[in-house]
C-alpha cells in the first residue's frame, strides 16, 4: 500500500490522493473509456487537441475506424465473399499510403502473399493487416497514420514468435531492402505457422 509520507504534496502543501477520471468516447457500437489517473486538487493532462478525453485526433480516427470495421463485419456475413470485402479493404488501404509507407506495405503484402497464403488480408484500426482465423496476426502501422519518423510491422498474440521468455512483437521500418525483405519473410513464415 502507500506510504501516505510518500505521496505528492500539492502546491497547498496538502497530501495528493489519487483519483481516476474516466471518460468515454462513443465510436458507434464500440464504447471507448480512458481511465486517466489525476490527484486530488490538480488538473488532469491535456491532449494535444485541448479536450480532456486523452486521445489524440489519430487515436479517435483509428478507433473509430476500428469499430466501422466491426460494423461491417457483423454485416458481411461469412465465407468468400466477406473474405473477399475483406481483401479489398487491405488493397484499399495499401493504394491510399504515399511515399515509404505505400512501397512498405506493398511489399509486406507480397511477402504475406507468398509466404503465409492461408492468412487473409483485412484491415485492423485502418492497417493492413493479414489475420489466422479472423485473428491478426501480422500488420503495417504506416508513419503517417499518427505521424512518426517510422512506420511498424507489427506482430499480435496470434503470432508464432515466441522465443523462451521475452521476443520483439514490432519493428520499425524505413524502407524494404533485399536484407530486411529476407528478414521479413522469416518472421511471416514463422508468426504465420
């Protein structure tokens, strides 16, 4: 427990306690809640959009997306032709990036293609992903989506990566050169099973 001697004192001088602040953000049939942890008597940390829910403008954009690409799960039915809408939507995505991000994610869907066929491409927060059993396995976080110097290839639960106790689930990528491609495809062949 705390050492109430401890805690942060206040500009009043006064013991801070630690409240949580939860707000909540309505992506349609997704319900988002930030726990933000403040103290007693301070003013909780603004976003870089000057409101207090705790998530940047890209945040809310991909969670929303998110939960439209649930919606539209939920209405595509199953077999082929969702799979199909699917794939579409991870071309969609592909052909809408510019720049690094576009030749990135090109190639990552040409390694994925060839050397985990059996995981469908989709979309995960607006990514191109490519999934096992409707679970996402590996994606591309392009820079531009919340503009960082780099984007990720990432890889979920799902993947078959383990490597005893502790493994790297992510790696940034500036570009696809022959090494990294070959890099690539032996993490692809081994997260995909």
């Amino acid at each position: 427990m705390f050492d109430r001697g401890s805690q942060p004192l206040g500009a009043s001088g006064r013991t801070l306690y630690p409240q949580i602040l939860e707000k909540r953000i309505d992506c349609g049939s997704l319900l988002i809640i930030s726990a933000l942890r403040t103290y007693e008597g301070m003013e909780p940390m603004a976003s870089n959009t000057g409101d207090e829910t705790g998530f940047t403008d890209a945040e809310r954009a991909a969670m929303k997306q998110r939960a439209a690409e649930l919606r539209e799960q939920g209405r595509s039915g199953k077999g082929a032709a969702k799979r199909e809408r699917e794939a579409q939507a991870c071309l969609d995505a592909i052909a809408a990036l510019t720049g690094a991000d576009k030749q990135i994610a090109e190639r990552l869907h040409a390694i994925v293609t060839e050397e985990a066929p059996h995981l469908d491409p989709k979309t995960w927060y607006g990514f191109p992903s490519y999934a096992r059993d409707g679970k996402v396995v590996v994606f591309y976080q392009p820079a531009s989506k919340f503009d960082t110097r780099y984007g990720t290839v990432g890889f979920n639960e799902d993947a078959l990566l383990d490597d005893g106790s502790f493994w790297p689930t992510a790696f940034a990528v500036l570009e696809v050169n022959d090494e990294i491609e070959h890099r690539l495809r032996e993490l692809v062949r081994k997260a995909a099973g």
